[in-house]
C-alpha cells in the first residue's frame, strides 16, 4: 500500500499564486515605507482619498468603499482622529453611527501624500511596459474580487 504522503506534489512558491500576492504585499508595504514614510498606512490614505473625493460620509459606507473590516476601519479612524486628520460626529440621520468628515489639516496631508502615493503605484509598476498597466490593473481588480471599473478595462482583462 502506498503511503498518503507519497501522492503529494509539493508546492514550486514561484508558481503559486496566493505566495506571489504576498510577495507583492510585501513588496507595496517596503516601497510604501521608503516614499511615504510610517506615519500613515495604505488603509489610512485610502480612508483620506475616499473622503476627500466623496466628502463626509459614515464609517460603514467608507469601510465599504476601501474594502476593509469594520474592526479595520474603526481603529484606522481613531489613529487618523489622533492625527487631527478627520473629525468624527454622530450621523443625525441613525445616532448609532459616525460620520467622518476631513480637517483642515486632513486636507493638507492628503494634498502632500497624494503625489507620494502615486510614486508607490508608479514604482510598482515600473517592471511593466506601460501599455500592459491597463491589463495588469484589470487582472489584480479581478484577483481582489472586484469588477473592473469601465467596459474598456474589462476588454482589456479579456485580451
């Protein structure tokens, strides 16, 4: 009788996914902290983005559009709140919720982060000709669970 571990095919990690998405992962976060700097997260800048784009909205609809969990996003407003970066209130609408809108300061720190934040994604993709951004973009949005954002990117996807 052969032995259940001999039927096993080890895994070659170059050739799976799930380790090359955390090698990426790892790779965001070093470049993150050589343009950026630690004072902020990826998650911290994209609470700022969403909110500087769409305006005051509540906690939940903010978590919902960056994608992360709530246990996430009350602790990255917290920090942002420490930061003087957002202010936080009670939604008139439903009292058990909080609205988050930017300060003053939350405004100028995202106009200074913003081009840092851009270096990131530029560096990141640097290793691709810039013809093949589209499609890589479309391919990580899919990966991520997410549509892609236009018709065009999802012909793109489909090339």
């Amino acid at each position: 009788m052969e032995s259940l571990t001999s039927a096993l095919v080890p895994h070659i990690f170059a050739e799976t996914p799930g380790h090359l998405i955390r090698l990426l992962y790892q790779r965001h976060n070093a470049i993150w902290n050589a343009t950026v700097g630690d004072s902020i997260t990826p998650t911290q800048f994209a609470i700022l983005n969403v909110v500087y784009i769409d305006g005051p909205m509540t906690q939940h609809e903010i978590s919902a559009r960056v994608r992360t969990d709530t246990s996430t996003m009350a602790q990255s407003a917290a920090s942002l709140e420490r930061k003087n970066l957002i202010k936080r209130s009670v939604n008139p609408a439903d009292k058990r919720e909080r609205r988050i809108a930017l300060t003053r300061t939350g405004r100028r720190e995202y106009a200074q982060l913003l081009p840092k934040a851009d270096e990131v994604q530029r560096i990141l993709f640097a290793v691709l000709d810039p013809d093949e951004h589209p499609h890589a973009l479309g391919v990580l949005q899919r990966l991520a669970g997410m549509t892609p954002v236009s018709p065009a990117e999802d012909a793109l996807t489909d090339a």
